[in-house]
C-alpha cells in the first residue's frame, strides 16, 4: 500500500508543477513586467535576453568605420508586423542588412529568429503565424548572404507577449519577430 500512496503523490506533484508553470514544463523565464505607456493595468514583460533597439533603420550602417559587433550593437533586433500579416516593412531592411553583414561576416556565427503573434485568434492559428514571421525575416537575411544553417527559427504564437493586455497597443508590441544571438 505504500508504493501506492508513493506513486500517487509523485502524480499529484507532477500535476501540480505543470499547472503552476514550473521551469521543467516549458516556462519562459522572464526578469521584470513594465507599464505600457498610458493604459492603467497593462504591463509590458521584458524577456531573459532582452532585445537591443537603441538605433532604426539606417542607423546602424555597416560602412560607417565602425566595427561589426558596433553595429550590430546598434541595428534593432526586433521587427513589428501589421495584423494578420507575415510581411517584413521596408523600413527594416536597413536593420537586417547589418544582421546579414554580421552574419555573413564569419559563417559560423548562428542566429534564432523567434516569431510572436497577439492574442486575436487560435493558438495553432498564432503559432503558424509567428512561424511565417519568422521565416519572412530568415528569408530577408537569406537573400543578403546568410547561410540556412546559420538561422533557426522558432515560434512562440501568442505564448510569450511582449505586452499584457486587449488593446491595440499591447497586441502591437506582441505581433514581431526577434533576432536572438
């Protein structure tokens, strides 16, 4: 009787840990949550590995004089899609043309390209979508020069908003796709 009473209190453990979102069960780690500017209650989380965005498009530019690792310091590393949409904006072809010119500099540097999507529709809806936002800026970096097997590509769907709330704002910031080193 007491290897059953064992085993059902590993089983309510193991329950327990997953719904409460322990590390083994694929929590994201996150360090803080901010307020999104003008909405009382909606709070923006920041992630482990947070994104560099200091600097926009045409900012960071290769040929400056200043160095690789320089400008990929100062290329924003994280591209904002419009709703429903896996279409990289003009805008950010500067940015990825300095993550390409990183990239293709020494072939065995890797990069992750994590595809996000906001809450409107399915889960399996929003995982594709962050799919096809993240091989939309693969494609872009591609056709500068990078390497598929320097690129992975990921999709977290609505699991991992950048922004918690239910209004344009938040889904917003939710809709990108980050480049990770």
């Amino acid at each position: 009787m007491q290897t059953s009473s064992v085993i059902k209190l590993i089983a309510v453990t193991f329950f327990m840990a997953s719904l409460s979102g322990c590390a083994w069960f694929g929590k994201k780690p996150t360090e803080s949550r901010k307020e999104v500017t003008g909405t009382p209650g909606v709070t923006e989380q920041q992630p482990v590995q947070e994104p560099v965005q200091t600097g926009g498009a045409g900012e960071a530019n290769l040929s400056s004089g200043s160095s690789l690792e320089d400008s990929i310091k100062k290329a924003q590393n994280v591209f904002y899609f419009d709703f429903d949409k896996s279409i990289v904006k003009t805008e950010d072809y500067k940015d990825l043309e300095v993550h390409a010119g990183y990239l293709t500099s020494d072939p065995s540097k890797k990069v992750h390209i994590v595809g996000h999507a906001d809450e409107r529709g399915t889960r399996e809806y929003n995982l594709a979508l962050g799919e096809r936002r993240a091989k939309a800026v693969t494609e872009v970096l591609q056709a500068q020069g990078v390497k598929q097997e320097q690129a992975t590509v990921t999709s977290y769907g609505e699991e991992a908003p950048a922004a918690l709330g239910h209004n344009e704002e938040a889904w917003s910031l939710n809709r990108r796709a980050e480049v990770l080193y």
